[in-house]
C-alpha cells in the first residue's frame, strides 16, 4: 500500500484514499459530484475530469458497506477481519494484505490475520512477494513475514551479539621481535598465573589485578598488550581518555561502568587502558576538576570489582608517565604489577625497519647496519626513519623523470635529518629515579637508565 500520497493503488484499476490507516472508496464512475472534495476533478480541466472518470472503479456494495463502517470506527478489529474474508472472495488480494497489516499494527500476533495472509500467499498482487511452500504440518509463517515485509515493521530486531570495538587479535609474544628482557617479565609478571591458574590456587595466589606498562613513548606498548591478548587467547578492547571523558557530570562515571560492563560481557577479554595518566590522573591534581576526580573514583570502584565480578577481565594500562598516575591505581589488586617497556633493542629495529620498508621498492639496503646506527630510537623514530627516505627517493625520481628504489643513501640521508625523540621523557625519568623512588618503585627504571649511561 502506498504511503506517499493520498491515495494508495490497492488493485488493478482501483483508486482509493487512504483514511486513517484504511481506505473507503472515492466516487463511483461517472459520478465525481459524490467524491469528496480533497478528491474531485478540479474544475474547469474537462481532460483531468476525463482521466478521473476512467481511473475509479467502483467496489461492491458489500465492500462499500464495510469502508463506510470503518471511516466511523478505524479500530474495529473484527470489523476489519470480515473486510478481508470479502475482498479475497473477490479476489482484491492487495487489499486484503493491506487491512491484514492494519490489524496486525492494531493487534500484534492476530492469528486471523496471520491465516489470511498465508491464503494470499499463493495469489499476491504484482509488488507482493509470493511464497507457494508451507512448513510440512504447520502454517508458514516465514511467509507470511515476507507478505508484510514491506508495510510494518518487525516486532522485535535482534541486534549484533558482539561489540564492535571489541576485536579477536591474531598477535602473539612471538610476533613481538627483540625485547626478550620485557617478554621474560611479562612472562613472570603476568602470563603465567593465568596459564596456569591451578598453581596459583596452590600458592595461594590470586587472579586479581592488573598490568601496568610504563615506558618511552613510541616503543610498543600497545602492540604488546595486543600479543597479550592473543597470548590469552582473549578478545582486545583498547579504551582512552576520549571513550570515557563527557561535558555532563556524571556522565563521565557511567561511561567507565559501561566500559567494564563491554568487557565483562566479552570475556575473556583484555581491557586496555591507554594513557592511564590522562584518564587515571592523581587526585591530588585535580582539586579543581571535582568531574574528573569523580572518574578516578569510578575507575577505582570497577577495577575492585565492586557491585560486579571481573572474572575473565584482564585489565592492562600503558603510560609514558607511571609518576602522574594515582598511587591508587597501583594498590594490591588493581594495576599492581608493572613492566618497563624499553626502546626496541637491535633485533627489534631490525624487524621494525623490514616491516616498514617491505611494501616499497628498495634495493641493496644494509638493515643490520642502520639498525646499529639507530641505538636508542623508538619504533615511531624507525617509522618517521622510513617514511623520510621514501621521501627522499620520490623526489630524486621526480627531478630525473624516471622511478628508482629506495637505497641505502636514502636512508643515511634520512638519518642525518632526523633525531631520536626520546631525549625529554629520559630527562624526566632521571629526575623520577634520582628524587621520587625512595620506595624502589622505579628500580627497574633507575637499572634500565644506568645501562643506557643516563644515570
């Protein structure tokens, strides 16, 4: 049945106006003085007169009978259900699918109208789909759906089971190169009382808590709570600051349940939280920002599992800065343990530059040697390393109008432009570990700082 016009096109020839959800008839053929007026001819046009005349048809009495009925009361339901019984007598199958679906808006389940519309099945009108089968032994009722389809909406809609920020990784520690120090800890620290909870249980070691990743920015620690994830064989959901963080107090609280409440439902799952100095700031900071104390004490509440258990919930955070987080946050049976992540070693850097050298021409490149040259960049640095040689290259080809590959002068070039960027976090982090670890929290820190010479 039409809905964009007053009228809708019910049966071949028929011409009706839609009143109310139903239709009633609108003048018989050469009588338009008896249509109503929103539908007679416009005066003084004898060719649209003429096109009205030939267009209407006029129902029998019976059905005239009925519409009349139903302009006085559009929701009797019975009423309505014998319209239907006579308009398939006369073989009006459209319109009896139209009123079949008005009963069904006004009574959901009506098991008439349901049993109507599987008699029309096997003689819709064009524009109707048809269905010739039934379920053996039973009403088809996957017909009748489709009769329907396109006039009322479903009932109920059954919806995604899945998040969609929530993803399977197919990363594994093994795909991590280098940093056999950092996954020996990770190993220790982590992954091997979830592997292997029965000698936790025997220790009497509990699954509580969470993992901390603090390092240089750029290194990878995302990528590492990635391989963790597919280490567990969990689901990954990486959240920051701007999941969480809302103008509406409150509202910023609610999105942190919401968050646990994703990964709960998914579990196993990993749940990262990335930049936990943001999001996890210390609330002696925030004495001027009530909201964002609010969220620290809402993120405090989940990680202790209170009002909800975590069970299957493995919560990882990553910062550049451990020293901005709330102490809090890395109590007993919350991020309660912590892993130095360092810059790639020289089989890291050598993995990394091949990685992001291996979908561009290059020819006679030495990766073992920039790898040594670049002692104390961060991945993100071997990335901008790259990205400045095929620069480099393009440009060359563009000036002599023919391509080349990129080549080892490219890449010693792009070095001499470039500097590592991690200069600054190392400044703070000696200050860190000269100053603020009188409780040896940083001891790995102040180790990894004196085998680099910085301390």
């Amino acid at each position: 049945m039409g809905h964009g016009s007053a009228f809708g096109r019910l049966g071949s020839g028929d011409r009706r106006q839609v009143v109310g959800g139903f239709t009633r008839p609108i003048a018989s053929v050469g009588s338009p003085g008896d249509a109503p007026d929103e539908c007679k001819p416009p005066r003084g046009c004898p060719a649209l007169a003429l096109t009205f005349r030939q267009t209407v048809r006029v129902p029998s009495p019976i059905v005239a009978s009925l519409l009349s009925a139903l302009v006085a009361n559009p929701g009797d339901v019975v009423l309505r259900l014998h319209l239907v019984e006579v308009l398939l007598t006369e073989g009006e199958t459209a319109d009896a699918v139209g009123h079949c679906a008005e009963v069904l808006r006004l009574d959901p389940g009506n098991v008439e109208a349901l049993a109507a519309l599987g008699r029309t099945s096997g003689a819709a009108a064009p524009g109707v789909p048809t269905h010739t089968t039934r379920a053996q032994g039973g009403y088809d009722w996957s017909a009748a759906e489709d009769q329907v389809r396109d006039i009322i909406a479903p009932t109920f809609v059954d919806g995604d089971p899945d998040d969609p920020d929530v993803e399977v990784v197919g990363l594994t520690l093994a795909d991590v190169a280098g940093l056999a120090s950092v996954k020996e800890r990770l190993d220790l620290a982590f992954l091997t009382p979830m592997r292997n909870p029965e000698i936790g249980k025997l220790y009497g070691a509990t699954m509580r808590g969470g993992l901390l990743l603090y390092g240089p920015p750029g290194c990878g620690k995302t990528f590492l709570a990635r391989a963790l994830a597919g280490e567990l064989g969990a689901r990954f959901y990486a959240v920051s600051l701007a999941d969480v963080l809302d103008m509406w107090i409150g509202s910023s609280e609610r999105n942190v349940k919401e968050l646990f409440d994703v990964a709960r439902r998914n579990a196993p799952c990993v749940l990262f939280l990335d930049e936990i100095d943001a999001l996890g700031q210390k609330r002696s900071q925030l004495r001027n920002s009530p909201a964002m104390r609010g969220t620290v004490n809402q993120l405090l509440t989940e990680l202790d599992s209170v009002g909800s258990v975590n069970d299957g919930v493995f919560t990882l955070a990553a910062t550049n800065h451990p020293w901005d987080v709330d102490p809090a946050l890395k109590r007993p049976g919350r991020l309660d343990r912590a892993v130095l992540v360092v810059p790639p070693d020289l089989p890291a850097r050598e993995a990394i530059l091949r990685s992001h050298l291996k979908h561009r021409p290059v020819a006679g490149i030495d990766v073992t040697r920039i790898a040594k040259k670049t002692d104390g960049w961060s991945g993100a640095d071997l990335a901008g390393l790259c990205d400045r040689a095929s620069q480099g290259a393009l440009a060359d080809s563009v000036r002599r109008g023919t391509a080349r590959p990129i080549g080892q002068q490219d890449l010693e070039v792009a070095m001499k432009d470039l500097r590592p960027s991690l200069g600054p976090w190392y400044d703070t982090a000696k200050s860190v570990a000269q100053f603020a670890n009188s409780s040896g929290e940083y001891d790995e820190l102040v180790a990894h700082l004196r085998q680099r010479k910085v301390l």
